[in-house]
C-alpha cells in the first residue's frame, strides 16, 4: 500500500516545526504538521507523544529531505560563517549555556529563589566532533 504521507522530520516545539514548514512551502512543497496543536496546549508532552511530526507528500520527501539538509544546524558567526572549531576546524559547533563558576551558580540561586530571570549566564561553543569547549571574542 502506498502512503500519501511522510514524516521527514520531528520537533519538540510547532515554533521549530512552523519555521521549515515556511521554508518547505517557499519552495513550492505541500506541509503539514502533526500533534502541533496537542503540544502547543501541553508542551510538557512532546516527549511522551514523539513531538511534532513535519509531514510531506510522498513524491516530495526527497526534495523535502534535501532542502532541510542545506538549513544549517551548527552555529555562524556575525558575519554567517561557520563558526570553526579552534582544536579540529570542523563546524559542526553548538553553543550552549553553561554553570559552571561560583559566580553562575550564585545567579541561578538568587534567580531561582526570587523568581527573577538569571542575571549572569555564561555561553560557550562546544565541537561536537572533538568535544572541545571554547568561547569566541
């Protein structure tokens, strides 16, 4: 039997999902999404129901497949280069934020205990090739 749809890709938030279906549709692709209007009620079960499913028509999935392969999933500096890895010059980098000093966990206290957002938070890069952390200046 064959299928009228296909799943080519699964996000945990319909933002992430609502932002490749805009570009999917720019290219002429018909999208729908699955389980969205579920998550956006209770975001707490997207886990639980497997996220929010991008589907494609059948005859688009390769041309789907294609186009959110060239959306960078790596970071890019201000000038939209990739950012490089300093140990490994790959640019598969991920920035995340990170507590790991007297200083940012004194702020997550003070932020948890107050209801106030944290006013310290420090970023850093992260290769995921090499594992290198580093900051950019």
């Amino acid at each position: 039997m064959n299928e009228t749809f296909s799943t080519v890709a699964k996000f945990q938030y319909s933002s992430e999902a609502q932002i490749i279906k805009g570009r999917l549709e720019s290219e002429g692709i018909e999208v729908f999404l699955q389980d969205n209007l579920t998550i956006d009620t209770d975001p707490l079960v997207s886990n639980a129901i497997g996220g929010v499913k991008l589907k494609v028509l059948t005859k688009d999935k390769e041309a789907a497949l294609h186009i959110i392969d060239e959306i960078s999933r790596y970071s890019l500096d201000d000038k939209g280069d990739a950012v490089l890895c300093p140990n490994c010059s790959k640019n598969k980098i991920v920035l995340y934020s990170t507590i790991k000093d007297f200083k940012s966990l004194m702020a997550f206290l003070v932020g948890f205990l107050f209801g106030t957002l944290p006013f310290h938070t420090r970023y850093k890069y992260r290769c995921e090739d090499c594992k290198t952390e580093f900051s950019i200046k």
